[in-house]
C-alpha cells in the first residue's frame, strides 16, 4: 500500500444498517452452495485424508515459497511469457498499464479476478483512459452497480433477479426481465463485441504451476478461455502465494477447490495456460504477461501464526457457512475479501489500524474451520489478530480504544482479584434490583446497554456460595 | 468409595445459574461422588482472551490455577467454552518450561465439561431423570467445536424416561452470542439470535436445552422478546427432573 494510508473499515457501522434484501439473497445463494457440497464431500470417501494432504503442501510451499516462484519464472519465461515482480499495488498498477499503453489498447477485457479488485486495477484503467470490461456475469453486474464484489465467487451475490433486472434497465436501456437466463443473455449479447475488439485481455489465476510455467483458470462461463485466447494480449496479476509446485499438487486442490466452493466436481472450465501462441498459425495471444504481486504477502509470511492465513485457496466456502457473513454480507468487511477468510487477510493487508473491527466480527464459533479445504486454523488467527489490536506484537502497535483498554485492565483486576469478585457478585443483584422484574432486567445504562437492547438479560441471582455453605455444614472439612 | 471431584462452577454459572450448580451437585453426589468447592475460584479468563487481552488473562488465570492447585481430582464443569479455555488455551498464556505451564498442562488433562465427564470418564448415560416434554437441543460451538463433544449430551438426554427429543434445524449453527460479539455487534449477534429462535419455536418443543450458560443467557433472551414460552434449560436442569417441567 504505496502512498496512502487505507480506509478505516466500519464494519460496525454498516452492521447496523444492513440492508435488509442482502441477507435474504446471500442466505438463499449460500445455502445452496453448501447443500451441493455436502453432497459432493460425502461422495468422496477420502475428502480428510485430501484436505491435510492440501493444508501439508500449501504450508510446504509457502515455507520454500522463493525456491517455487524463481522456479515459476524461469518456467514461464522458457515458455515465451514475461514475468513482472510488483511490490505492492501500485508497481502491479503500472506494470499492467505499461502493458496496456505499450499494446495500443483503448479497451480490455477481464475475467473475474480478486488479485485485479485488490489492487484497484479498473479505477487505474479508467484514469489512464482504457476501458475495462467485466466478462463475468457476476462481476459485469457489479461493475454496473459501481461496487465492489460482496463474495469471492460470486461477486453479485447480494443482489436478486429483480434489483439485477432492474440495474439492467436503468444502465443498458434495455427491456430486462427479471428471468436469469433472459439477464444472462443481454449480458453475453453486450460482452461478445467486447471480446473481439479488445487489444488486451487481464485475467488473474487460482493457481501457477511452478513444474511448467503453467497458469490455471478456473471458470463457470467460459469468459474465462475467451478473454486469454481471443485478445492479443495476455496480462495475469495474480498473488504470489498461487504458486503450487507441481501438477500432481495441482490436483489435490483442485478436487477440493469446486467442491468446496459451487459443490461441483470440476468447475464447467479449468483452463492451463502455458505461454503465448508459438506460432501464427496456432490460437491464443502473441503475448503473455505474469504480474506476480506481493502486496504485503512476505509480510504475512514472517508471521508464524498468521502465515497460515496464505494457505487460503479463494473457495468462498467460510463466508457460505460464517453465520455473521450470512446476516451483513461482503461489503461490512470493506475491501474485496469478506467473511471469516476476509477477517483474517484484510487486516494483516491493510493493517489492524485500519481493519482493527474485523477480527471481533466473529463469534469464534469455529464453522469455517470446519470446512476450510486447506485447514486454516481461522478461529486462532482471528485471536492472534485480536492480540495484536488490543496489546500490540511485533508487526503492530496496540489499536484498541483507549477506553476498551482500560476496561480490560479493570476486568482483570475485579475478576483475579478474590474479595473482590465475591464482593461485586454480593453488590450486583442489589444495585440492579430496581431494574429487574420476573428475572429479567429490559434496560441497562451505557455501556451494557449493548445487551439489553437486542435481548432482556436474566437478573443476576448468586447465592450459590451461601447455599454451598449451607450444604456442607457440618461435613468435615476437605 | 468415594471418589471426590471438583466443582468449576464458572463466573457466568454462579452469577446466573445458582440452581444448575445446585443441581449439578446433587447429581454428582447421587453417583457417589464427594463435591468439592475450590472457594478461591472466580473466572477462568475467557472474555479477556477472547477480546485479544492475553497479558490480562493470564492474571485471571493465574489465580484459578492456584484456586485448584495441583493434584489429580478431576475437575468438572457445567461449561463447554470454558472447559475449552482451560484446556486449550490456558498453555499458550504460559511460557513453556515454567511451574504454571506445568501447572496449567496438569489442568488441562484433568478438567472435564459435564457431560463428557458422565459420558466419556465414566461411561454413564442414564441419571435416573424424568421430563415428560418435547426438546430440542441446540449444539453450543465450543462444547461442540472446541471439546469435540458431538453426542454426549444428546446420549444423556435420549436416557431421560419419558422425553421426545426433536431435531432442531440448524442445530450447529451459532446462536450469535459469540462472548464479546454479543455487545461488539449487537445488532448482527441479534440477527443469529432471532434465527435460531425461529427455529427453536419451529419444533413445537416445550424446551431448547444446551451445555453453556452464554448460550443459555442469550437464547433465553431472544425467546422471551418473542414472546415465547419454550424454556432454554440447562443439560442439567433436564438430568435432575424427575417429573414435570418445574
């Protein structure tokens, strides 16, 4: 993050004013990805055995991750493509825009891409005067809207048949009825010219084999093999974690990645790519740009704990079954991952001054955990990062509230501190018993107001010492 | 013979679910066992912990160590999330190598969340209990998640004489309390509330019972708002019935 400090993400803010169609759509989407996982994962008599296998590799590959992207770049240099290191987002900015100038290109065309969203590549476009074009349905829809995805598979998840139908008629001037396929058609009718008149083509990858050199697409629509085959120009951007070691470790992500994410076995089209055209005679681009993007990943890496956040292989299953996700969407989380993977990743990215509310928008109830494919001890990264925001580590300084901090301090002195405890818990049901009726306290001042305003709170009732007391008189003592 | 056991009775236990405890006792000591009451005990360090205050845990935990002191009586709670605490991760508060790591991995051995205790250490599944209702059972996520606990309690409860047990939708999901979740964000942890709710009022269940009084103050709460008449019951509460619903 070159330059400017990131956005302050208000999770809580939006979370209180959610609105109320998100829900209802991202639970209607969600829930039928997760029941066609449920599915495939109990076909699949060795669905454990596949996840250590993936979480052992990923972590082995990103322990010797210099040896394996030194080895993707000799590999994809040998097969006729260039590689381009970028530090941060806006060196894989201006290697991708060089890329653009130096081809001519007024208009590109894009397949869906996270590593492109996380470094603001459209905005980039826009000011240097190309035009960049979604081919995704999802991501066509969103860039429409003017937003960024609020899933990392389904970028328009949040949105209904009707509210798209409706962004079509206001934007294209056409007449869309609220019927998927009619939608999807309007969208393939505008995008086909799309494809055949754009000089360039950016893509992103799920994966970089580094045995081959090879790029590997992972698609739904086929917009995918259009955008990298039809342009002349081929530019991926793509995070260095990507990188895989060989194909037979390829393999074993690639069963669990469509699995995990749609439910399906393979996605409709998984595509390897493997340099430009040799020659004019065969398809494909005559060039084929790698922009490898760092962008604060070594960082993560340094950190023990939290390097196992890298592993992730972009499935979206955690938001699918994250209960908090499924209530507020993607856009509470403020930048272009969301859910618990998003919790986790966007405040190590941005740092936690900037994304300090998002590890505490978790319950910690360990779902995603449950069904992460590379077995992302998620729930213990989020408490590493709440570490890190309430005391501070070696990457951060503290970035609580002063007045969280101090709270806490108070916490810890009246809950270690014996008479004192049994003190509060003697006081307590007399202070509130002007505010309780039938056990149940409605109203508390500021600020356990938190509770009581969503959920009457049960009335403090104690006693159990003196009834412990009463109960063992005359037992000799232990 | 009798075999002794120590009571973890817990912060949230003592201050909101006096009888449970009570009752809790009065099972064990139907099994023969002799109770025992650490007095020093206060809080295991759980909402510290979880807020990200390590440095402040480990003053909370520091002194529920020495309130138990070292020995091998086994300790037992009626808490899987703070059964969760000490066992897993009082260790990581502690450096490896000094006299409370020792401490502290001798606890985590030796600490039990009710059910498990019953079911697991000591293979017994029927208390003797009566509670002619329909129940649904809700799978609080560390007790679950954190403990690995899957069937124990619904063992205990498919023993009760006379009671319908009625499967809850979404059984494992969270019921958004979630420790400090639930005032971090209200309004999200009152949208899983009031789901799990709907579902609990969906069985047609005279009572939702679960295994952590976190979860136990929150489903309540949301039930009462709805103006519902389903009990949120204690494991407990249900085991030491031995008839009507009160």
């Amino acid at each position: 993050m070159s330059g400017e400090a990131p956005k302050y993400i208000e999770f809580g803010a939006y979370s209180r004013h959610v609105p109320p169609t998100i829900p209802v759509a991202v639970q209607q989407a969600t829930g039928r990805f997760l029941g066609t996982r449920a599915a495939r994962v109990a076909e699949m008599e060795n669905w454990e055995a596949l996840r250590q296998a993936a979480s052992d590799l990923r972590l082995h590959t990103l322990a010797h991750l210099d040896v394996y992207l030194e080895r993707l770049e000799q590999q994809v240099t040998a097969a006729g493509g260039r590689v381009y290191w970028a530090r941060d987002a806006a060196e894989a900015r201006a290697h991708v825009l060089g890329i653009a100038r130096g081809c001519g290109a007024r208009t590109v065309v894009k397949v869906k891409s996270m590593a492109t969203e996380e470094i603001g590549l459209n905005h980039a476009f826009e000011q240097a005067g190309i035009q960049p074009f979604e081919t995704d349905l999802g991501e066509y829809i969103i860039q429409l809207a003017g937003t960024g995805p609020s899933h990392i598979i389904v970028p328009a998840v949040h949105l209904k048949k009707e509210e798209i139908a409706a962004l079509f008629r206001e934007k294209l001037g056409v007449d869309a009825p609220a019927d998927p396929v009619a939608l999807t058609a309007i969208a393939r009718a505008a995008l086909r010219e799309r494809f055949l008149a754009a000089k360039m083509g950016v893509s992103g990858a799920n994966f970089l084999v580094a045995e081959t050199g090879t790029l590997v697409v992972v698609t739904n629509e086929g917009n995918g093999r259009m955008c990298t085959t039809v342009p002349e120009v081929h530019v991926a951007v793509v995070g260095i974690d990507k990188v895989v070691p060989d194909w037979e470790s390829l393999t074993v992500l690639l069963k669990l990645l469509a699995r995990s994410a749609t439910g399906q076995k393979l996605s409709t089209y998984t595509s390897f790519i493997t340099g430009p055209r040799r020659s004019d005679g065969e398809g494909g681009p005559k060039e084929l740009h790698l922009v490898l993007l760092d962008n604060g990943r070594s960082r993560i890496l340094a950190d023990e704990v939290a390097r196992e956040t890298l592993k992730c292989i972009r499935c979206g299953c955690c938001l699918n079954v994250c209960p908090v996700y499924k209530n507020v969407g993607g856009f509470a989380y403020g930048w272009f991952i969301s859910g618990p993977i998003g919790a986790i990743f966007t405040p190590q990215m941005l740092g936690t001054r900037a994304g300090r509310e998002l590890p505490y928008a978790s319950t910690l109830c360990g779902a995603c955990v449950d069904v992460c494919p590379v077995k992302i001890p998620i729930t213990k990264i989020l408490l590493h990062l709440r570490r890190r925001i309430a005391q501070g580590d070696r990457v951060a300084p503290p970035s609580a509230p002063l007045a969280t901090r101090v709270a806490a301090r108070l916490a810890r002195w009246s809950l270690a501190t014996g008479w004192l405890y049994r003190l509060g818990a003697r006081v307590t049901p007399i202070l509130e018993a002007p505010l309780a009726r039938d056990g149940w306290i409605r109203w508390l001042p500021a600020p356990l107001n938190r509770w009581t305003q969503v959920r009457p709170m049960p009335a403090f009732r104690g006693g159990f010492r003196a009834w412990w007391a009463a109960h063992t008189k005359g037992r000799s003592t232990p | 013979m009798q075999r002794p056991v120590q009571l973890f009775v817990t912060c949230l236990g003592e201050q909101f679910y006096p009888n449970v405890l009570q009752q809790m006792v009065a099972i064990l000591e139907r099994l023969g066992f002799t109770v025992e009451f650490p007095a020093a005990q206060t809080c295991c360090g759980q909402p510290l912990y979880n807020g990200g205050f390590q440095d402040q845990a480990r003053g909370v935990a520091r002194g529920f160590l020495h309130a138990f002191g070292e020995g091998d009586t086994p300790i037992v709670s009626p808490s899987g999330s703070c059964v969760d605490m000490v066992r897993h991760h009082f260790l990581e508060l502690f450096p490896p190598g000094s006299a409370e790591h020792e401490l502290a991995r001798g606890m985590a051995g030796r600490t039990f969340e009710f059910s498990e205790y019953l079911v697991r250490k000591l293979g017994i599944t029927d208390v003797g209990a009566r509670f002619p209702h329909q129940v649904a059972y809700h799978a609080s996520c560390h007790h679950l998640r954190g403990l690995g606990l899957a069937t124990e309690a619904k063992q205990l409860l498919a023993a009760v004489k006379d009671i319908e047990l009625v499967p809850l939708p979404e059984e494992e999901t969270c019921c958004g309390f979630g420790g400090v979740f639930s005032v971090v964000y209200p309004e999200v942890s009152r949208a899983m509330m009031q789901a799990k709710v709907r579902n609990i009022i969906g069985t047609g269940a005279a009572a939702v019972v679960a295994c952590d009084a976190g979860c136990l103050m929150n489903i309540a709460g949301g039930l009462r708002q709805a103006g519902s008449q389903v009990r949120a019951m204690h494991l407990i509460e249900v085991l030491a019935s031995q008839g009507s619903a009160r």
